[in-house]
C-alpha cells in the first residue's frame, strides 16, 4: 500500500519539494530598493564588527524581515481570515460556502482581498523602515513609494501562486497558504539552533539550556498533538476539545496588543518620550516586572476572549444542532486557556529559565502548534480523511 502511495504521489512530493525551495528562495531576495547603507549597516550589526556575516543562526538572513517572502505570506493568510469572518457575517455568503461556485467566488474574494491588504501593509512598511536608522529606503516620492509598495505586493502574489501550486498538483489539500506560513518560522529556528551550536565556547555552556528548551518544545509539541486530536462525544457525535483552533485566537489577539507599537512607529517624531515609554513597557520582558506581569495577563485574556469569539462565528458560519451548541462554549474556554498557556506562558517560562541557565534560547508557542497543526492536517489528508464540518473541523477550513 505504501509502495503504491509512493507510485501514485510521485508528481505530488516532487511539486511540494519545488515549491517548498522556491520559498526558501524567497526569503533571502530583498525587495530591490532597499538601499546599500541599509544592507551595510544591517551586515555589519550582525557581524559583531567588519567581516563577513554568519552563514548559519539566527543572524544568518540579514535581510529577511525586508524579503517578499517575508513580507508576502502575511497578507494572504489576514485575507483567509478576514473572509472566513465576513462568511459568518453574511448569510448569503454563509449559504454559498458550501457549494462549489460559492467555494470559488470566495476564493476569488480572498485573493483579491489579499491584494490590496499587501498593498496596504507594503505602505505602512516604507513608513515605519523610513524611521530605522539608517533608512531602509531612499528619498520616497510617490512614485518610489508606489514602486516599493507594488514590489512588496509582488511577494503576496507569489505566494498566491505558490499555495495554488502546493494545493492542485502538491500535497497542500488546500491547505498550501498555512503550510508556507509554518515553514517560515521552522526555517528560522532551523538557522538560530545552528548558530547557537557554532559559536558556543564549549557544549558544556550549551548544554543546560538547549535541554531546557528542548524539554519545553517536545512537551508542548506533545500537548499540542494530544489537544488537537481529542474529541468529546456527545450523542454519539465527535466535537473538537479544541474548538477555537489553533491559528486564529493567537492572531487576533496579535492584532490588538500590537496596536500601541504600531501606534508609536508612526507618532515617534512628534510624540518621542511617549513613544519610547511604550517600546520599553508594552512587551513581556520590558523594564519593570508589574507591568510585564499586566502586559502578559491582557495578552492572555485576549487570546482566552478570541477562543471564544471565533467558537461563536463558526457556529454562525455552519449552526449546530440544539443538543451540541451548549457544549460549544465549555470546549472553546478550554481550548482559549490552553492556546493562552502554550502561546503566552510556556514562552515566557522558556525565555526565564533558558536565560538564567547561561544562554537565552527563545521558542514560540504559537509556532509550534501552527507547525504541528499543518503536519497533522496534512499527514490526516494523505491518509484520506476527509473533515465534516462543524463537527471535526473548522467550517472555514482554517485550524
């Protein structure tokens, strides 16, 4: 069975090996009018003096936070999310979902959608780079800014192309946009262990606080695998433990917590003190314990507060019946208590006890679960499951 499954899926693997490259690819292309100063002083930061930069770790994409790719994949999965929404909100579209000139007439909605939002956050980018030092782009009239803007776009429409790609002759299942925006962060994290190999002084420094973070990284993995595939069976029909998902209770409470920065970067030349004292507070490892113990529990509570919000409109989106609909909301608090404990504490505690062993070795509890939610969808697709919405899976066919 398997050697058939090989046979059969030959075409798919080699598709998914190539776009899966091409992404990578991506990643190290800036968008071209970043200028050379920026570049110089970027390499020259991350080389600790003049030289080369490293060629593993964590400094090793000097230019990645200004790459399409980068830049690309965010505007395509905001779009996913924001039109899983407006079809909880609208009943026509609701009613259309489920059929297949629906399915594309959405789809369609999305990329559009996808579009002008990269256009949007392409514009808010030249703003907040300009205020870098130095500057990461030259003097921007409106044609250098809308040059800038339609590049940026550029990486959203190549990301479109490449989860197209991944879900019509690959092994995306449809799920080819979150499987690129898991391979992001794994990327990273691939290049920052690798770094931290190479340039420590001995494996006895390393040694204490890469077991740390290994611990905390193959329990929540662990967990998030355990969650994710429990179900409750009421009458006798199967509900999802996690029923607020996995990918848009974290994002949503992103959104919010960062307002107040994004809010700083563009009044930071009329507002400078102001400013500042948001950049040293508004983050969990700020200047003063209370107020990263504040920062922590809004960002917690909102993710608990999402979980729940997003339960309600996929039950909008594709209603229960009467009989399960009391157990929705029991099930989304505990799946919002789990995703704010696996995204907001175990980071934290990471963070702590990584640092006071020697050396600090970061992990994100929201990339974990995205990377294990993207592997379990799409090794259960490979097997053939197919999900039924709302019982077993998200109507909007986000996790």
């Amino acid at each position: 069975m398997a050697r058939l499954w090989w046979l059969v899926n030959r075409r798919a693997l080699f598709v998914t090996a190539v776009c899966l490259v091409i992404w990578r690819l991506l990643e190290q292309i800036p968008v071209s009018d970043v200028i050379p100063a920026f570049i110089t002083t970027r390499l020259y930061a991350l080389s600790n003096g003049p030289g080369f930069f490293a060629a593993i770790g964590p400094n090793s994409l000097p230019i990645a936070s200004v790459s399409l790719a980068y830049e690309g994949i965010g505007p395509y999965v905001e779009a996913l999310i924001i039109m899983s929404l407006v079809t909880a909100i609208s009943a026509r579209l609701g009613g259309m979902a489920g059929e297949p000139h629906g399915r594309v007439s959405l789809a369609r909605w999305t990329r559009v959608l996808a579009m002008g939002l990269a256009v949007g956050q392409a514009y808010g980018l030249t703003v907040l780079y300009q205020n870098s030092n130095p500057p990461a782009f030259g003097p921007l009239d409106w044609s250098a800014r809308l040059a800038v803007c339609l590049a940026l776009a550029g990486g959203t429409a190549i990301t479109i192309l490449l989860a197209d790609a991944l879900d019509e002759f690959g092994l995306g299942f449809g799920n080819g946009a979150l499987i690129l925006y898991a391979l992001g962060p794994l990327g990273s994290e691939v290049h920052r262990l690798a770094g931290y190999f190479a340039s420590t002084p001995s494996v006895e420094a390393l040694y204490k606080p890469v077991a740390l973070w290994a611990a905390f990284t193959v329990v929540l993995t662990i967990a998030g695998v355990a969650v994710l595939l429990a179900v409750r069976r009421v009458n006798p029909t199967e509900l999802r433990v996690l029923w607020s998902g996995v990918l848009r209770p974290p994002q949503f409470a992103l959104y919010v917590v960062f307002l107040p920065g994004i809010a700083a970067s563009y009044y930071y030349a009329r507002y400078p003190a102001q400013a500042q004292w948001i950049y040293d507070n508004w983050r969990p490892y700020g200047s003063s314990v209370w107020l990263d113990a504040g920062y922590l529990l809004i960002h917690a509570g909102l993710v608990v507060l999402f979980a729940l919000f997003v339960a309600m409109y996929d039950d909008r989106l594709m209603p229960l019946p009467s009989h399960l609909r009391r157990h929705v909301i029991p099930l989304a608090l505990i799946g919002g208590l789990f995703l704010a404990v696996a995204v907001i504490v175990v980071p934290v505690a990471n963070h702590m006890l990584t640092a006071a062993a020697g050396m600090l070795i970061p992990m994100s509890g929201a990339d974990i679960l995205m990377t294990v939610a993207v592997v379990l969808i799409t090794v259960r697709s490979i097997e053939g499951y197919i999900g039924v919405a709302p019982f077993t899976a998200s109507p909007s066919r986000l996790p």
